[in-house]
C-alpha cells in the first residue's frame, strides 16, 4: 500500500542521488517522499512540454496530472534500458500527441508524406535554431505543426538520440533523420515569414 | 558545437513562470493516491474474506486447503 502516512521530507534525501536510484528506493518503500522528488525534478518540464504541445494551460495542468499518475502507477514497468528521463518523456510526448489527435479528430500528427515544396537539401544549421531568442522562439513553436515541434523539443530541450526519437515515436532512424531535417526547414521559414524585416 | 541553446532556456521559464501550477496538481495526485490508498485497504481487507465466501458458496472449505 502506498505509505501516505509517514512520508520523509524529500530534503531529507541527497539531490545527487540519480533518478533510477530513487525509482528504485521508492518501489522497495513505497515511501511517497521518493516520488516527491520524482515530482519535483520532473513536473516542471512535463508542464512546460505539454504547454508547448496543446497550447492551453488549462490541458497543459490536466496532461500534467494524467502524465505523472500514469508514471506513478507505471514507475514498477520502467526497466532501465533507457535514461528514465527519456522515458517521462516519451510518456508525455506520446500522451500530448494522442490528445491532439483525438481533439482534432486527426491521425496525421506525424506525416510521413509531408507534401510542402520545402527544399530539405541544405539543413537548417543547429545553432540557427538553438540561438533564436527565447521571446521569439515561443512564438515560432506555437506557429509550427505539432509533429515538427515535438521532434525539435526531443532533439534540442531534451537532447535526445536520433535512436532515442525513433524508439518514442516508432519509427525508423532514417525516417527521423528526415523528420528532424523538415522540421528545422519549417522552423526557418515560418522565422522568416514572421521576422524577415529584422 | 552548441554554444547557446534557448530551448533549454525556454523550458527554465516555464518551470519558474507555472510554479504555482505546479502545486495545484501535486494536491490532486495527492488527493487521487489518497483514493487509491483506501481502496487498496479495503482490497487488502475484504479480498481474502471475498475468496472464502466463493469457496465456501462453490461447496468447498477452505480449512481443507490449510491440510
């Protein structure tokens, strides 16, 4: 039973301890102050995701509950193949996009056929997307489709793999590849859409 | 190289701009693990009472299974 009573205080615990360690401390205790830290480190960043993602905060707060309740009651599932990290992450990402797709009714959140001329030749340089002011790069995130954001958050917020991308999303790594190249190419364009006079 | 990153930037914003959000959801996971909490006792409790019924209603005994 989960132990509501006698909770530790989470400062009580070391911060350097790793997120796998406390996965581990809290399934053998089932002392919720370990998931407190879980919390903590973590809830922040699903918030800001799903913020990113459905663009309401109203969803954002309620994907951010779901998402940490599926986690607490999934934590004994995680096997530490991957970074934990990673796997909170896949479960938000994958729980925004299902969320777009039932509101929009629209399975297509990722197209594999993304039929736009965009002349993916020449890749859109990473620091050209990294150094984007913050002011603007809310605005250019909230412009482009959700597919394209996601995969440009996995790659520059949470340092993601390209295998790592292709594992959450299920997809090939070569397809990924291309994901991620279309996506820059969007960002670029809707920049200079928006701020071609700067 | 990445020398600058704003997606990382943007991300500690918004950590720091919803932080009061963030306590608002810790309460209902709170008040959901609590739910949880009193189920999983009255499971705990009554589940074996529950199993011996069955058996016993299905003509068993279940000091049988004790021998």
């Amino acid at each position: 039973m989960i132990n509501l009573l006698y909770p530790l205080l989470a400062s009580d615990i070391s911060s350097n301890i790793s997120d796998e360690e406390v996965v581990k401390l809290y399934l053998d205790t089932q002392n919720v102050a370990y998931f407190n830290i879980l919390y903590k480190r973590y809830s922040g960043k699903i918030f800001g995701k799903s913020l990113s993602l459905l663009k309401s905060e109203s969803e954002a707060h309620d994907a951010t509950q779901d998402v940490m309740m599926k986690i607490l009651l999934n934590l004994s599932k995680f096997s530490g193949k991957s970074r934990f990290s990673t796997w909170i992450y896949s479960i938000t990402y994958n729980y925004c996009i299902d969320f777009i797709r039932r509101k929009k009714k629209d399975p297509s959140v990722y197209v594999d056929d993304f039929i736009e001329n965009l002349d993916i030749e020449e890749e859109v340089n990473d620091a050209f997307i990294t150094e984007v002011n913050v002011k603007r790069l809310k605005v250019i995130l909230n412009e482009i489709p959700s597919g394209d954001k996601s995969i440009l958050l996995m790659k520059y917020q949470d340092d993601m793999s390209i295998r790592e991308i292709s594992g959450i999303l299920d997809k090939s790594e070569s397809a990924i590849k291309m994901q991620i190249k279309r996506a820059k190419k969007k960002f670029q364009t809707v920049y200079y859409d928006k701020y071609k006079d700067d | 190289m990445i020398n600058m990153n704003n997606f990382k930037k943007l991300q500690e914003e918004q950590e720091e701009q919803y932080k009061d959000n963030l306590l608002g959801i810790k309460s209902s996971i709170e008040g959901n693990l609590g739910v949880i909490g009193i189920f999983t006792g009255l499971i705990e409790t009554y589940i074996t009472k529950l199993i011996q019924c069955m058996i016993n209603l299905s003509g068993g005994s279940s000091d049988k299974l004790d021998k």
